[in-house]
C-alpha cells in the first residue's frame, strides 16, 4: 500500500477496497461456497468487488443507512442507493450493506454485476482521485438469491470490522505519498537556483525537509507497530483510528510544504506534488473523517462518547 501510493491514492484505493473491503467480508462472513467461488477469481484480479456502505445522506453516521432488504420467496429484494463507491461501475460484485426487514440488523449481500434493478453511475468533474472509479449504485426492487446473502454478517460491527482492515493500509499508504512529496521536494531544491545557491543550501528549506523526513520515519513506525500488533491478534480499531487519522494528516502536509519549496513549478503536471495533496484531500475524508477518528481516540482516553 505504501508503494501504490507513493504512485497514486486512486492506484492504493483500488487494492484497498479489492482486498480489504471485498475479499476480507466473504472470507469472514462467507460460507465455505460463497469463499471458494469469490475469492481465487478475486485474489488473481479477475473478478473486480466494491464495497457499499456510505449513502448519499449518510456517511460518518452509517447506521442510519436507508437501504433495505425485505425476504422474500426467491431471496432478498433489495432497495435503496450507495454514494462515493470506489470501483463502483467497473466491478463485477458489490458487497453491499443494507438493513433487514425481518430483524432491522445490517447485513452484508453479494450484489452481482448485470442483477435486474442493479445500476450504477460514474461521478465525474472531480478534482481528486482522479484516477479511482467512483461511482452510485442503486437498487430498485433487486432481488438477490439467499446463496448471496454475507451469513455470518450481522450489526453495524460487520462492515465496520471491514473498515479496519482497509484503514490499516491507508496508514500505510499516506506514507507512501508523503515520501514522494518529499522525494520530490528534495531533488527540486538541489537543482533550483536562487540568489546563487540551490533552494537546499538555505536554512528555512533545510529545516522543512528535515522536519518531513522526520514526520515521515515517525508515520512509518506508526505503521509498523500496528502490524506487530496486528500479526499478534492485538490490534484494535482504536490504534487503526491513530494511525490513519495520523499519518494522513502528514501526509498531507507534507504535500503543501514539498507544493511551496516547488513554488508555482509546485502546481503544474510535471511534478505529483498538486496530484497528491488534491488526493490526499480525499483520504483525510474518506474511511473516518479527521474529525471522527480524533473522538473514537478521544471516547477511548475518557470513555466518554461524543457522538451522542
């Protein structure tokens, strides 16, 4: 993850949702059937998932999702829409979130890709992550086979078990587009002359790079550590919470010092810097805000929540 986004949020986005979002409901959710069709297809990228939870009207307060899913005969009839969905009209399944008529709990289906009543709409004029498909789907009365239904599923908890997973590598990935802001930042100020000396040879751009290669090892050992603790069965959504709250935001301040030591060369296509700090803007929304990963670590440290 580190990699693809030192390349592009979008290219880290797209392995994110694959993996995390896709892969690791059906193998925690899914039965023996649903695993050995789906995933194989899906781990050599020959079959594409995405992953819907947020809604047009609802994105940090998922649980008052509007899509439902009434039992019928057949299966489920499931109705309603998704906003923002990463891969959304180039997948081949969507794992899509809905409330249950019978018991109101959220719970997981497999949404295939030409279902009748299944549709979707690519969000175009953005000005980040332009190179991520984002898209809405909608379903108007479509009926989805009781094969298809994620059995294991059950409460917000489930695709909010699935966030984690994503968010994890997030933490990782803001680091990578950190290190090529400052990559970039580095090489630029040993070739730009001003005042006959390179931008590198000044004190004030000096201290700028230091203190992103700083913030950057710092991040770096952030994300580490989260997967010590993630390989010993240890890690919880409140650390993911740190992490990614974290290390996108310096993420993203990495991007706007390396944009200013660039100066208006900063903003064109010939360097990333612009095309990183418009896609970290994304990132710093997207999968928790800020602002909702700052008050999980904040009920955590008190036990207070402010949500309420």
């Amino acid at each position: 993850m580190q990699e693809l986004e030192a390349g592009d949020s979008g290219i880290r986005s797209f392995a994110s949702v694959q993996g995390a979002l896709c892969m690791y409901p059906i193998f925690q959710f899914g039965s023996e059937e649903q695993k050995r069709k789906w995933l194989p297809e899906m781990a050599a990228g020959k079959v594409i998932g995405c992953f819907g939870l947020t809604e047009p009207n609802f994105g940090s307060n998922p649980s008052g999702m509007l899509t439902r899913a009434k039992r019928n005969r057949d299966g489920w009839v499931l109705n309603g829409s998704k906003a923002w969905i990463t891969n959304g009209s180039m997948a081949h399944i969507a794992i899509v979130w809905a409330k249950t008529d019978e018991d109101d709990l959220i719970r997981g289906f497999i949404v295939e890709k030409g279902t009748k009543g299944f549709s979707t709409r690519e969000t175009h004029h953005k000005l980040s992550l332009r190179a991520s498909d984002t898209s809405q789907l909608f379903f108007e009365e479509c009926l989805i086979p009781e094969e298809n239904i994620l059995g294991g599923s059950g409460g917000l908890k489930s695709p909010l078990m699935c966030l984690t997973q994503a968010r994890y590598g997030i933490a990782w990935g803001a680091v990578g587009a950190a290190m090529s802001c400052l990559d970039v930042a580095i090489k630029y100020s040993k070739e730009r002359i001003q005042f006959g000396r390179p931008l590198a040879g000044f004190q004030l751009t000096q201290k700028k790079l230091a203190e992103m290669a700083t913030e950057i090892s710092k991040a770096q050992l952030l994300s580490l550590h989260l997967g010590r603790l993630k390989d010993a069965g240890k890690l919880k959504p409140v650390h993911v919470s740190m992490g990614k709250m974290n290390n996108v935001s310096i993420a993203l301040q990495c991007a706007r010092t390396s944009r200013g030591i660039l100066g208006a060369n900063g903003i064109t296509g010939e360097y990333p810097v612009m095309r990183h700090m418009c896609n970290l803007e994304s990132v710093y929304t997207y999968e928790g805000t800020h602002e909702i990963h700052t008050l999980v670590i904040g009920q955590h440290l008190t036990g207070e929540s402010a949500f309420e």
